[in-house]
C-alpha cells in the first residue's frame, strides 16, 4: 500500500494512508525496533500525525514510515465494544427517511443494525467520528448548520456517525439521542470513544 509522508516539523511527520488505524498500531509496535522515541499518533480521516522525541533521524524516519506495513490494531482496542442507547427521536429522522427513501422504522433499524469504528477524533473533545454507517444512510450534511446542536445527539452525516460530546454548532442530520457522557476530565482516557474503539448503538424507549 503506497503511502505518502510529509514533514510536519522537525520531528513529526504526516502520513497519507488509506488504512489509518492500521499504520497507527503498527507505528506504536514497531517504533522502539527501529530506533524510533514515540511522542503520539494522532489519527485522522486520511493521514496519521506521528511525533518523535529527541532529533530523530529524519530521512532515516521518513524512510521507514514509508516502508511501514498496517498491521491489525492492539488486542484490547480490537476487542473493546462501547454500547450506546440511544432514543430515535431526532429532529431530522423524517428527513433522513426522506432523503434515502426509507420508512423511519428501517432509518432506525438499519443504524443500530451495524457495528461502528472509530477512527479519529477532531472537532471537539470527544466527538468521535464512526465509520460503518450502512450506505443507505450515507446522506450529505444539512445545507444549513444549525447554531446550537445538545449534548448527546446522534448525528449522522456523509460516510459517518457520531454523538455531539457537549453543546456546539453542527451541520450532521439529528436522529436521536443518548445520555452516554462522551467527554469526562475525571476519566482515563477522557474520551469515551477513542480511535480504534467499536460502538454498538442500542435502541431504547423513549420519551
């Protein structure tokens, strides 16, 4: 798998790669073997940001992150399972059922059906972005933002899913909500969800 690194600093490096989590555990296994002092990986949607202590090598880095195989994430992430509950009464369900041509039971159906990864976090702290959205749900993002979206709901948008960890403006269409606290200081690690964890959400009665 052809990736691309670019320098990012004196001793970071951005990586192009189509399997993220992948590069991401391999760098964390492999990294003291090479020689390498790791800092953190940091994934995203296409790239991973890997940062070195020290005054690593840095054509000796870029080399060898080039050359780098995925390989299957750590164990214990692979086999961590968060369940969410979640209430399908989200302000955009009808639509969502709209949009894809879907009754609102199958919208409901069809997104807890799956089991969800995530694969980076970004836009505030803890908001993690899922993939394994079932295609049919794969709608593009609300042509207007809303202002204020509340804390737990349950969003999708594009190829992904994802729960609003706190109070914010967001653009995803609303289907639901859960009171999971996404974002804890008093946790280790603070993010519920963080890369490599699979998610089941789990219908539950309302209101």
């Amino acid at each position: 798998m052809a990736v691309t690194v670019l320098p990012y600093g004196p001793a970071a490096w951005l990586v192009e790669s189509d399997d993220v989590l992948g590069l991401a555990a391999a760098v964390r296994a492999k990294h003291r073997a090479a020689g390498f002092a790791l800092v953190d990986v940091v994934p995203a949607a296409g790239t991973l940001l890997v940062t070195m202590s020290g005054e690593p090598d840095v054509e000796a880095a870029a080399g060898w992150l080039a050359a780098l195989a995925p390989q299957r994430p750590e164990p214990t992430a692979a086999r961590r399972v968060v369940e969410i509950p979640v209430r399908y009464d989200g302000d955009d369900l009808g639509d969502v059922a709209e949009a894809t041509g879907l009754s609102v039971a199958d919208v409901v159906a069809c997104h807890h059906a799956g089991t969800y990864t995530s694969v980076f976090c970004g836009f505030a702290p803890g908001f993690a972005y899922l993939r394994g959205l079932d295609r049919r749900l794969q709608v593009p993002r609300r042509p207007t933002p809303r202002t204020r979206v509340p804390a737990g709901a349950v969003a999708i948008a594009a190829e992904y899913a994802a729960v609003y960890p706190s109070p914010s403006p967001g653009g995803w269409h609303l289907i639901g909500r859960t009171d999971a606290e996404l974002w804890s200081l008093d946790r280790d690690p603070p993010a519920l969800l963080p890369p490599g964890t699979s998610v089941r959400f789990v219908a539950e009665a309302g209101p």
